[in-house]
RNA sequence: CGGGGCGUAGCUCAGCUUGGUAGAGCGCCCGGUUUGGGACCGGGAGGUCGCAGGUUCGAAUCCUGUCGCCCCGACCA
C-alpha cells in the first residue's frame, strides 16, 4: 500500500522558516524533515526518518562487509569510566552532564570508546578472540558552545562509530583499512564528494588518523590539496624544511634605530626609507622575523609564556597553535604576561640583544623560544633588538641565536608547497564527514583492556575509532541536492523512490493515480501518493517539488487516455506515458 | 565569552517612535464555488504580546531587571 498524504504525519510549510540560514536547515524544516526542539536538538518527522533509515542502511551493509559487528550502547553512562581515561575533565563544557536522584555523576556520551574498551574487557582475554570489529549507531551529546547550521552542527546528532581492538600493530593497520576502504565504499554509495586528508591525531595519543572532508562552503575546515594528490587538514600540514645556508662570511648584525615601527609593515617602510639593501631589492616582510608571545594554560592550571619566531610575511594560524600544544590552553600574552618580563620590549621583541640572548629556556628571560621551520640556519633577518625604537638587522639563524625547538605555527598559504613534493597546495574549506583513527593503546592501557598473546605473555591490546556523521550527512547531502523549488534526493536516500500525484476534482484520475502506485509497488518500490481531495495543483505540485522525491508521476487530464505524466524531478521534464507501462518507464 | 539582531496566533510578520478594548497574510474548522502552478466568497476557532518588577487612571508600547532564541566571531577528536 502506498503511503497516503492523507493520512501521513507531514506538514510543509509555505514560507522559509524564519531562524535558518543555511539551505538544508531551511528546506528539511519547511518539508517536514525535522523540527526543532532546542538550540541544536531536533525532532526526526516520519519523511526526514526514512531518509535518515536509508543512511543507516547503508552504512551497516557496508559495516558488515568489513566484518564489523552491530552492538547498542545506551547514550547515558556513569562518570566513572570517563574519570579513568581523564575525559570527564578534559571534556570540559563540552560535556552533558547529569546526576541522577543519588546525586551519582553521568553523562550523556560524546563518543563511546570506554564502555566499548570495558565491554571488550569483560569479554575476552585472549589473542585468539581479536581481531575485533564492533560498531554501533548512536545518538551522542556534545554541549556545543554555538549549534549552528541545524544539523550540521547540532548537540545531539547520531553517528556510527566503530572501534576495533588488534593485539598487533599490524593487525590494527589492517583493521583501520578495513574501515577505511568500508567509508569509501559507504560515500561513493551516497554520492557524496570525499577528500581524505591527514588529520593532526591530537592529544589523545593517536598515531594515525585521517578526515573524509566534502568540500563544501559551509565546512567548517580549512583543508589543504595539491594538483599531486596531497592533501591535509591544514591543522596537519608539514612546513617544508629549506636546507640550511652557509653561515662563514655572512656580515655581523647591526643594531638600528627604527622609531615608531611597532608593527611589521611599518618596519618595512623604515627599512626600505633609511636602510636599503645594498643589492638594491626592497626589504619585504618576509625579510623580517617576527616573535610572537603566547600564554599557555596546562592542564594543571600552571601558565608559561611562549615566544614564536616565524617570518613577517607569515601570521600565526590559532587552529595550530592549538594543535601544536594541545592539551594545554593557548592565547596571547596579555599585559600583564608582559608587565612580568621587563626583558620582553613590546613592538621590539627579538631573540638577541646587545646584552646577549632574551628568548629561550637558558636565555635573560627563560622563555621558551620556538621558531617556525623555514628558519633555518644561516638565514638572515630583521628583527627587534629587545630595545625601544632599535631593531637589529643581519641577525643570523644558528650564529646569533637559536631556539628550543620548532613548532607548526604559521599560516598556510595557497602556493605553499606540498610536503611530499607533490607540487604548491590550495586551500579549500570542507565538512568532517567521517574520521577513521588509530587510537593505539592509550585506552586500553588506561582501562587495563590486554590479553594473552602465543606466548602467554599479557600484551595490551590495540585499538582504532572511526565515525560517521549520520545526521551531518543527510545535511549535507541535503545541502548538495536542492534548487529553489525544494530539496531533489539522489535514488540512494530519497525517502520514497516514487512521489505519485493526483489533480483534478475528476475521480478517475484518483483511481488512476492508485492503479499506478500498485503498479510502481510491484516492482517493489516505495510510494508517496498525493490523495488529498480539493487541494489545488499548483499546492500539489509544490509540495512535490518542496519534498524532493526524484521520479513523480502525475494523474490528471490525460486519464481519459489511459495516460499520465512521468516528471522528472532533477530535470524538470514531463513525459506521458501510458499508465499500463509507467512502472516499466521508470527503469 | 565578545559583537549584532529578535521575542506579538500553528507559520511569516505589522503594531511600539507619540500609552487608550491585540492586527494582517498564510495555515486550520464549517458551507459553497473552483481544479495543470501555491484559487475565491461567506462564516468561525485560535494570543498569559518571553518573564518579573516599576511608572501610569490605563502598558504589547515607557523604565529597570531577567530569561530565551538567531546570526557573526572565539571555541569545537
């Protein structure tokens, strides 16, 4: 039996919803996917449920292929696993918490790899159990800051992860490319457009991890690709390291006076006014170094200044900062970080002064110094002299100074080179669709997760997480595939496969329209029937448009003729057809 | 957390400047006409004007406070 508008749990609504901006937001509420509940929290409408039902799908036959076994964890934890692995802390606000009428700690999960690395303890304890695929398909609960763009960024949204545990390394690179062969299987189903990028593998202990990005404007992620197959998530991008240049002969420094050059464009017009280059090039910004001050807050609440040397041309990129220093906090230093240090001159900071070194550990001011990689030995530089209005030029790396280490901090910029040779990078903005990620031992060595190898000696086991945004998905497929009439489903996810329509006040087109959903329903496909009496055809045909099932049959003025009109809803076309071979017609 | 905007009927919004019985369109219900691009006529249901306090004879409107929501940014394996 078809499934009858007159009778179905659907409302559209005739105007644009007035608090979404972007499309699929706008469109999955005025069809009647999904209703709002609460900042980032919605409601699945009975449409927006088969679509949702069609993703899972999917993604569990292709779970299955990759040997991957389906469990269900319930979305409410106690704290305690979380307190052993340091994530009911670190989680910060991000985390729901809750208590229940004890006054007993839980939480509302934003990922599962405890209970699933405790349920893997309970259970086995030898090699010859492993290895092991389980995933599961879940709602989680991540008290976002700012929800935004509906489902794209929501606090509760459903997601699959899977987790795998390996006694190997080895056997946990295999299980990873399981997974990772199973999502490009899985987004080549769905049709939607992947870019693998190398993912920074946090603080967690990662080894290896890779984003599935779809390109698109509404990403939130900056990504980086070449024309030569590289590409990274710009957090993850590698600096290339130039070769370091002969230092014998390069002239000794001198200090200038530079006054009222607080910033690195008005140094360059200084420099290029009173102190030209003898080879007659002008000074660039790229010709100076720029040290930037960074308070970072550990996780046991101590604060450290940082100092980053980096190229003028260069800004600091915070997303790598973060990264670089993860797990700790890091802003910039403020006044009062300053106001601590007389050693640091504001608008004039540099490695070296005339009295000997200011940055790094064993220098005046014993703050950690960390320069960016293209900085390398025997390159010159302009840079503050630690004196008001006095910079120093023909500061060289690894004679005049040197630092405690390098960091990835700078910008990325189009036109950088790819680390792998693969030619200059462009950046481009996509959305985290799937993640797959070598956890390695970190969990199970925390929760005490090991088993007895050949040997009978007591190993810990290995394990990986890899996750789907579900609901993220039907979004952006949902961002992909509309125009201004509505939303226009790809075959793969459409909620129904065909929308039939009647018009007209005449009966006979309504018994054709039900003659031809029987028909359609025999070749074992799914309908959504139009039957609603004294609704005019300009509503119908609007709503059809509005709800996006891609192949429409129309029954009305041609039914006198035994012919109704098959309309396609991705081109636009009409085309009559008999109502006898409408099911053939649709291929 | 910073910046901006908004809370009035199921939806989209007007009314607020200048206080005086709460409005429109759409949707919904009843009757009738209409039926290939969001028709029309008549009748009707539906609102603590976010909340609290204040000013006033009288507050959706003015004042104070508060809560919530949306957008941008910060933040976000």
């Amino acid at each position: 039996m078809p499934t009858r508008l007159t009778t179905y749990f659907l409302r559209t609504l005739r105007e644009d919803p007035s608090d979404a901006e972007v499309t699929s937001h706008r469109l999955l509420v005025r069809a009647g996917y999904i209703r709002r509940q609460a900042p980032g929290v919605f409601a699945w409408l009975p449409i927006g449920l088969r679509v949702k039902e069609k993703i899972e799908r999917i993604i569990r036959e292709e779970m299955t292929n990759a040997g991957a076994h389906e469990v269900h964890f319930p979305a409410l934890l106690p704290r305690e696993p979380y307190e052993a692995t340091g994530r009911w802390t670190e989680y910060g606000d991000g985390l729901f918490r809750l208590q229940d009428r004890k006054g007993a700690d839980y939480l509302l999960a934003p990922t599962h790899e405890e209970v699933f690395t405790l349920l893997v303890k309970d259970l086995y304890n030898s090699y010859k159990d492993l290895p092991l695929s389980i995933y599961q398909i879940q709602d989680k609960y991540r008290d976002e800051a700012r929800p935004r763009a509906g489902l794209l960024r929501g606090r509760e949204f459903t997601m699959k992860d899977a987790y795998s545990f390996d006694y190997t390394d080895a056997g946990l690179d295999a299980s990873y490319q399981a997974q990772r062969d199973a999502y490009e299987r899985i987004f080549t189903r769905l049709g939607l457009e992947y870019v693998i990028v190398k993912a920074d593998a946090g603080a967690m202990g990662g080894s290896k991890s890779e984003e599935f990005l779809h390109p698109t404007v509404v990403g939130e992620d900056t990504f980086v690709r070449s024309a030569g197959g590289y590409a990274a998530n710009v957090e993850a991008y590698v600096t290339e390291v130039p070769d370091a240049l002969p230092i014998d002969g390069l002239p000794a420094a001198v200090v200038l006076d530079s006054p009222n050059t607080p910033t690195i464009a008005t140094l360059v017009d200084l420099a290029n006014a009173e102190y030209p280059r003898p080879d007659g090039r002008a000074w660039t910004a790229a010709d100076t170094l720029k040290n930037v001050v960074l308070a970072l807050t550990h996780l046991d609440g101590t604060r450290e200044l940082v100092a980053i040397g980096l190229p003028g041309d260069r800004e600091v990129d915070m997303k790598r900062i973060e990264v670089a220093f993860a797990p700790a906090e890091a802003e910039q230093a403020t006044e009062a970080d300053f106001a601590k240090n007389p050693a640091l001159v504001k608008g004039y900071i540099g490695p070296w002064s005339p009295l000997g070194a200011v940055l790094g550990e064993e220098s005046a001011s014993g703050i950690r110094f960390l320069l960016d990689p293209r900085v390398v030995d025997g390159t010159e530089w302009i840079t503050g002299a630690n004196l008001d209005q006095k910079h120093v030029f023909g500061l060289v790396a690894g004679r005049d100074f040197t630092a405690d280490g390098t960091i990835e901090a700078a910008e990325v910029r189009a036109g950088d080179p790819a680390p792998d040779g693969s030619g200059p990078v462009e950046l481009a903005r996509g959305m985290e669709i799937g993640h797959v990620f070598q956890l390695g031992r970190k969990y199970a060595d925390v929760l005490g997760l090991k088993v007895l190898d050949e040997n009978g000696k007591l190993v810990t086991v290995t394990m990986g997480s890899y996750g789907i945004g579900v609901t993220r998905i039907l979004a952006i497929i949902a961002e992909g595939n509309n125009d201004d009439k509505g939303l226009v489903w790809p075959a793969a996810v459409s909620p129904f496969d065909v929308y039939v329509l009647a018009t007209g006040k005449d009966p006979a087109a309504f018994s054709a329209a039900e003659q031809v959903c029987a028909a359609i329903e025999a070749t074992g496909r799914s309908v959504l029937y139009d039957d609603r009496p004294k609704v005019s055809p300009g509503v119908k045909f609007g709503d059809a448009e509005l709800i996006g099932i891609p192949k429409i049959v129309i029954a009305g003025r041609g039914v006198a003729e035994g012919v109704v009109e098959l309309w396609d809803r991705v081109t636009g076309e009409r085309t009559p057809v008999a109502i006898t071979e409408v099911a053939d017609a649709l291929g």
